[in-house]
C-alpha cells in the first residue's frame, strides 16, 4: 500500500459516503420508504466508518496531525457538523422544516470539508 493508494480510497469513501447522503437527503425530502431499506441503514455506516479509518490513517502516515494543521482541525469540526446535522436531518429533526435546515446545513459542511482538503486553507 502507498500513501497515494490510501489518498485514493479516502476520496473514494468520502465520494460515496457523500452521494448515500445525498440521496437519503431526497428521500427523506419525498418521504420514501426507501429510507427503511435494510442494505441503505447498514452500508453509509460501513462506508463512513472505512472513510474515518482511512482518515486516520492518512492524519498518521503523513505526521500532520489536527490541532497543528489549522486546515485538519477544521475538517474535524465540520466533520462533526456533517454527522451531527445528517443525524437530524435523516432521523431526529421532529418537523419536516427542521429536517430540511439540516440536511442543507450538512451539505453545507460536506462541500466546506472538500475545499479544505483540496486547498489546505481551512478559510477555504
Ligand atoms: C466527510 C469527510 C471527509 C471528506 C469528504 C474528505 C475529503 C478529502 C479529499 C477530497 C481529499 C483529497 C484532497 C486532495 O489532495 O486533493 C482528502 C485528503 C485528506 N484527508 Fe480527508 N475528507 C474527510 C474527512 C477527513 C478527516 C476527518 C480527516 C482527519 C482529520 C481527513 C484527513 C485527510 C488527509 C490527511 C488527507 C491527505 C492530504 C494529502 O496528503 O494531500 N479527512 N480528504
């Protein structure tokens, strides 16, 4: 394995852990049932979690670490956005309203964590 193979697979889960956002965020827009599907309740968690390990992986290997790199510690608080406002948005948001906030503030953090991996510059 080289440092580029596991940059690859990061991007790769953090593409995927994206677009299963994306698109329980629509479902959850059309009220589908799709939502209940055992295979869309197990696989973002897989893919999230795959995403994180190769996180840390990538944070050991290169020895930059957040809380010395402005840009990493920025990504971990927007991660925290992202997981914190999906988790209204896809199931404790009680209102439709509230819901809808969130997944757009998700999104939100989503795109700012990809500028910031991209640019290194965590004003983006
Ligand atoms: C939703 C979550 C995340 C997304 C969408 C994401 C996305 C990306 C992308 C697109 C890249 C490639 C940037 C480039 O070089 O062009 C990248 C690289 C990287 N990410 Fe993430 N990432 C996420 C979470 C994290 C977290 C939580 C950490 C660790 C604190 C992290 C650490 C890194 C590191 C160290 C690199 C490699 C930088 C380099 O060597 O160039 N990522 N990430």
């Amino acid at each position: 394995m080289t440092y580029l193979a596991l940059k690859h697979i990061h991007i790769t889960f953090a593409a995927l852990s994206g677009v299963l956002f994306l698109v329980r965020g629509i479902w959850m827009l059309s009220g589908s049932q799709q939502l209940q599907r055992r295979w869309v309740k197990v696989v973002p968690h897989i893919v999230d979690t795959l995403l994180l390990v190769s996180a840390i992986g990538l944070v050991v290997w290169s020895s930059q670490y957040p809380g010395e790199q402005s840009w990493l510690t920025a990504k971990v608080v927007a991660l925290v956005g992202y997981i914190a406002l999906g988790i209204i948005a896809l199931k404790r948001g009680r209102t439709k309203q509230v819901r809808v906030a969130a997944f757009v503030g998700a999104l939100a953090c989503y795109v700012y964590i990809v500028a910031v991996a991209v640019t290194k510059n965590p004003l983006v």
